[in-house]
C-alpha cells in the first residue's frame, strides 16, 4: 500500500495562524484606519491559557470550585483571603457564636438555681419530709431540664438527692458558709444561688448566716489580676478573700500586698479569720461550712488549716458522700460539705474538660479541649514550656496565626516520642491531649479568665513568664 504524503503536520500550526489574521482584519475594519494593531500574548502557563475566560470572571463559580476542594473565604474589598477549612475546630465557638452564647446566658442565669430544702418543723415526720424533698428535688430537675431543652450546655451538676441533702445540713448548722473557687475561673465556680440560700435560711430561721468566697490557688494570679478581681467583687457586694493551700509549681515569686484587699492570706492568718468571727462568749460552737467543686483544692485548704493546728478530724458517720466536722479550737467547728457540681453555663464541652469538670481520661473528643488550650496559651509559651517547634501554617496560605489541636498535639507527641504502633508510627495525639490537658488543669499552663468585661488576652499578658 503507497502510504500518502502527510501533507497537514502544521495544520494546527496554520488554523492558529489563520484565526490570528481575521482577528486583526478585523480588528483593522472596527478602527477603520486601517492600522494594524499588533499585539504579544502575555507568557502564561499552560493551565492558564486554556482556563474558560467565562469561568476565570465568575467569583461565584470560583467560591463554589474552592469550596469543594475544603477552603472558606473572607471578602476585603477587591481581595479574597482563603481560609482553610481544616484551620477552625468544630468543637469551638466562633467569636461572634461566643458573644450569642453570652447574652443567652446572661439572659438566663438566674434560673441557675440550687435545690431548696422544703420548709419543716418539728411536727413534720421523717416520712412526710422524705415525701417533700423528693418532690422539690424533682421539680427543680424539670427547671434545669428545660433550659437544656432550650440547647444551653450545662455542666454536668449534681443529680444525687443525697448529696444535696448534706448540703442543707451543711448550710443550715453554719454561721458562715465558705464557697471555696480556683482563683484562674472564680465566677464559674462560685454559686450565687447558693449565697442568697444562705440569705434566706437567716431571714427564716433568725440566726446570724453570712457567706464567704475563698479564693484558692491565688498565688496563681499576679497582684495586678488580684486588684481587678477585688475591684469587681467589692463593687457586686460579694464578700472575699484570697488565699492559697499549696505551693504553686509555677516558675514565680507570689506577688504580696499589705491592702488587705489582695493580699493573700497564709493558713494562720485564715485561722484568725475565721476565730475572729467565732461567738463572743466562746461557748457555743461556732460552725464553718466549706462547699465547693472537686478539684478546687477544698481538702487541700482543710489540711492546711488541720496540719497548721494539729487537730482532730472526726467523720459524721457514713462514707464519703457525708459532711465532715473538724475541730479547729474547742468551739470553732469546719463543716466539710461533700464536693458537688452547681448548675452553671458552659460554652463548650472543652471547657468543662479545661475547667476540670469533666475527667480528662474519659474524655472522648479531645482536639476541643486542645485546641482551647491553643488559643488560650501563646505559641510561643508552649514552645518554650515544652522545649518543642510547632509548625503552624502561614497566614498568607490561610493560616490564623495560633495552632491547631492536630499541629500543636503532633509537635507534642513527636517531641515525647508518643508514637501509634498500629498506625504506621503517626503520632499519638489523643496521649499527648491527655498530658497536656493535666499540664493545663494543674496549672503548668497558666490561663486566668478575667471578671467581666475586661479583656481576656491584656489581662492574661501581666502573667510573668
């Protein structure tokens, strides 16, 4: 078979050259002139010069190809920043989803009640007074259930009517009681139901009640965040003082003051505090009722103030889940009430993990919990902490600035040797969470929430590193 000559290789070559000279045919019968108007096509890439012209101008047709390759978009002007969609946590609020969760929980607060104990006397039976806690007990449970219904997360409170139970002991027998609260959070932790509890059993019953919040772990908190702190209880009314039951593991001097305001006071100046305000005539024994969260160092005060004197601890018969009575003088009686959770408002579940509220080795989900931490702690501070590098991305390819869980977690494990054996040697994120969320609950990670409207990172910038 003749094969025929391949008379067409530069066909392409020539239609490109051919559509080239209409196009200045006619660009020379639009001017009229007669001119040719020569011109160079700009050097582009070949993925460039075969884009659809069409497709290149539609801004909503480029979000929308954007979008399904998992980026997100802020709008400034004539620019377009793109923001990975891998650089925000599902499990954190956004700054304006914050500022909604706020007022909801301003605007719902005082329904954050503490179960009252029904009104008795000495005519009423033990049987009738089971009867009338358990249904008060009930109808305050359907309160708290309709706020959750409402979608407001609250922490995980005390749902044993039991324990409750040795809280109206507790405050009923006290002439003071002492709200014990972690100096890095004090409103989370304090009750103000609690305290107008208190108020109202006075008023009913006629005796002297008064209430205290203790400040705990306040070596925690420099002298500049103690003033703020004091400026605001004073101006709510709240009675205070600052005090610390242990050593602090942080790398600073406590911060001392002689306004009685911020001072922090030391376990004998405590013990004159609360003898000063025992019966004149030292007769009748005086009863201080301590209430508090778990972890909030509620044993740790007892102890201090038991091993400064040396007393004898006596336990009301029972177990755990029953009020101790401790004798600190011959009429100066600690009533430690068992540690329970109050009804309260939290943002996130990671903040109930980051608060300590919920256990950190239970937790399921921990790139919330982390990724709080993250944002609360500098990059800079975890890096020289942990003696570590974190590669974060940079903004300019849509990074934020402050690590994520899974870079900050990765850097960790890496550095620590927290590797998954079944998982071709990846790091062990979910291990390091659980350290470092203990770094951070213990205090090694220091993050003090300012009082109300005050800003959160100016104040935490006066910590001394």
């Amino acid at each position: 078979m003749v094969q025929k000559p391949f008379r067409h290789a530069n066909g392409l070559g020539h239609a490109i050259i051919n559509s080239r000279n209409r196009n200045r045919r006619k660009q020379r019968d639009e001017l009229g002139n007669g001119s040719i108007h020569d011109y160079e096509e700009p050097k582009q890439p070949a993925w460039m010069r075969l884009q659809s012209v069409t497709q290149e101008r539609d801004l909503e047709e480029f979000l929308s190809t954007a979008e399904l390759a998992g980026t997100d978009f802020t709008a400034t002007k004539l620019n377009v920043k793109i923001l990975h969609e891998d650089q925000t946590n599902p499990y954190l609020l956004t700054d304006e989803q914050q500022k909604i969760t706020d007022e909801r929980h301003q605007t719902n607060r005082r329904r954050l009640t503490v179960p009252r104990r029904p009104k008795w006397d000495e005519s009423t039976t033990p049987a009738e007074l089971d009867k009338l806690e358990r249904e008060a007990f009930l109808e305050w449970r359907r309160g708290l259930a309709e706020l959750e219904n409402q979608d407001l997360l609250l922490t995980p409170f005390e749902r044993n009517l039991e324990v409750w139970r040795q809280l109206w002991r507790v405050v009923e027998m006290s002439n003071i009681v002492v709200q014990i609260c972690d100096a890095r959070n004090p409103l989370f932790y304090r009750s103000s139901d609690l305290a107008e509890y208190v108020d109202e059993l006075a008023e009913q019953t006629g005796t002297e009640k008064t209430n205290l919040l203790l400040i705990n772990k306040a070596d925690m908190l420099t002298l500049k965040q103690r003033t703020k702190w004091s400026h605001y209880f004073k101006s709510h009314g709240i009675e205070f003082a600052f005090f610390s039951a242990v050593a602090s593991t942080l790398d600073h001097c406590l911060e001392q003051s002689e306004d009685p305001d911020v001072h922090v006071l030391s376990e004998d100046e405590l013990m004159e505090l609360f003898v000063k305000n025992a019966s004149p005539d030292g007769q009748s024994n005086f009863h201080i009722g301590l209430v508090g969260y778990p972890n909030v160092g509620k044993s740790s005060t007892i102890n201090a103030l038991t091993g400064a004197k040396k007393v004898s601890v006596s336990a009301t018969p029972g177990h755990t889940k029953h009020f101790q009575t401790i004798f600190l003088t011959s009429n100066v009686v600690l009533c430690d009430c068992p540690g329970l959770v109050f009804p309260n408002f939290a943002s996130t579940k990671a903040e109930l993990v980051c608060n300590g509220v919920l256990p950190i080795d239970q937790m399921r989900e921990y790139t919330g919990p982390a990724g709080l931490v993250a944002q609360r702690i500098s990059k800079q501070r975890l890096e020289k902490i942990y003696g570590i590098r974190i590669a974060t991305r940079p903004e300019i390819d849509g990074g934020t600035g402050v690590p994520t869980a899974d870079e900050f977690l990765g850097a960790y494990a890496i550095a620590r040797g927290l590797i998954r054996s079944s998982r071709g040697g990846r790091p062990d994120e979910s291990k390091a969470a659980r350290l470092v969320l203990k770094d951070y609950v213990r205090g090694k990670l220091l993050y003090c929430v300012p009082p109300p409207n005050e800003d959160p990172v100016e104040f935490n910038q006066v910590v001394m590193f």
